[in-house]
C-alpha cells in the first residue's frame, strides 16, 4: 500500500515569457538541491512564450504524448502569448492543455508585465485566476502561498544612469504597481503584497552607452540614433560624473518589484 511519503504530488508552474527557459531551469534545480527525503512534491514548470527559438523544444500535453524530449523531464515549452489568457478554452486537440482549468497552481511573470496592453491586463489576469487551481485545492497549507508572482521595475523610482526624456518614457510605458494591484484585484486575486529589493550593480560606461545606443530595452527605440548618441556623450557622462570611477565603471542600483496575489 502506498504511504504519504512515496506518493509524489506535482505542482506545476506557468513561465509567462520565459524565454530561453534559463530561469526556468534555475528553479528547477533550486527546487532539486532543496528536496529532501519528506518532500513530496515534483515542480515542474512549462515555458509559455510567443518568441520561442525555432530550436526549442515545443510539446503537445506532456500527459498524453511520449515523443517530446526537453533538457528536464520536468521543463516543456509553449510558443504563445499571455494574451492567450483572453480566449476561452476550445476543444483544440490538447494544444491548450498548459492552461486548462486546474492544470496548473502557480504563475510567474518575470520582467514581462509592461509589455501587456494595459486595456488586456485585466482580461489576461483573468483568464489566468480561472485556470489555477485554488489553494484549497492544491496544498493544506495557508493562503500566504502565492498563487501569483509578478516581478518587474518600479515606474518611477528607478537608478539607472539615463536622462530625463528616456525616464519620461519609461515611466509612460512602466505600469505602477498601484495599477498592477488594482487590475489582479480586479481579475478575482486577493491577498496581493508587494515588495521592492534593491542590489548595486556596476559596469562600464563604454559598454553601458553601447548598450543603450544597441536599444537593449524597448525604452530606447523611441530615440533615433542621433539623439542616444548625444545622450551618451553628453548626458550620461555629465549628470553622473559622481557615479564613475577611476577603472571607467558606473555605479547605480537595480531595483525590482516582487508583486504576489492569490486565489482562494
């Protein structure tokens, strides 16, 4: 007879615009180094992102397919968007079968929110409440787990070495988190905290022009090439001349926002 202890559950996340899935398998090795002879839980987590390289790995429903073959046996890959939440679920063949009711029990949205149409985002957070199983549903523990987690930057206080037009932009494009709350609240969630973590970075200023002159946030396709080159030469190097050390390094802060809500 099969006890507690040899009964595995799964849980299983939804990596909205994963990417490459790097983060993803961090996770999941996190989750591996942490397990212990008690755990009796397997995480997987499948990459859900409209961009997939042509190489990646995509799969039909793991459960009824043998053929797929990822770098983990707990990590498959989705080619769609988030708005994919705003349909409802059809009879497709198991091609939305990472997002059928109660097929999965949390989501994590990692610097991907402000690429959402702020006119979607409710529609979207709630296609994904219906989709989650509950709390009560998938653990017996307390409600402060979340069912959600959004992380991305503050729409204001940011650190960046940047000048004052490029930070208009941002904060237009960036959403607030009073925004994000309101909009998960009004998607069903509850229960929504939220904190800001701050580490130092540095790099060089040569590689940090270069990088914004390359545009490699969407903030700096609204500049042409003139007006980030000006900025780089000019703007950067004056308003932060305090930020620069004798090796050429700039100095600021990254600060990310980690926003969660559950489902009851």
């Amino acid at each position: 007879t099969a006890t507690t202890t040899n009964i595995r559950k799964r849980r299983r996340i939804l990596d909205i615009g994963g990417g490459t899935g790097n983060f993803a398998r961090e996770l999941l090795l996190n989750s591996k180094n942490n397990a212990d002879a008690t755990t009796t839980t397997t995480t997987e987590i499948v990459v859900v992102d409209p961009f997939l390289d042509p190489t990646a790995e995509t799969i039909t429903d793991p459960t009824t397919t043998t053929t797929a073959t990822t770098n983990s046996a707990n990590l498959s890959f989705v080619k769609a968007g988030a708005e994919e939440f705003m349909n409802p679920m059809v009879d497709d063949n198991h091609q939305s079968w990472w997002r059928a009711p109660g097929s999965y029990h949390q989501i994590l949205m990692k610097e991907i929110v402000h690429h959402l149409d702020a006119n979607d985002r409710v529609d979207i957070f709630r296609g994904m409440h219906q989709g989650l199983q509950s709390l009560e549903e998938s653990s017996s523990s307390s409600s402060s787990i979340p069912s959600i987690l959004i992380i991305t930057r503050p729409q204001v206080d940011i650190d960046y070495p940047l000048w004052d037009e490029a930070r208009l932009v941002w904060k237009k494009n960036q959403p607030s988190v009073d925004e994000l709350v309101e909009d998960l609240k009004r998607a069903g969630f509850s229960n929504t905290q939220w904190t800001m973590e701050s580490y130092p970075c540095s790099i060089s200023l040569t590689r940090w022009q270069s990088m914004i002159q390359n545009r490699f946030w969407s903030t700096f396709s609204n500049f042409s090439n003139d007006e980030l080159n000006r900025a780089c030469q000019e703007s950067i190097p004056n308003d932060y001349q305090d930020r620069i050390d004798d090796q050429g390094n700039i100095h600021f802060e990254d600060r990310l926002v980690f926003l969660t809500a559950c489902k009851e």
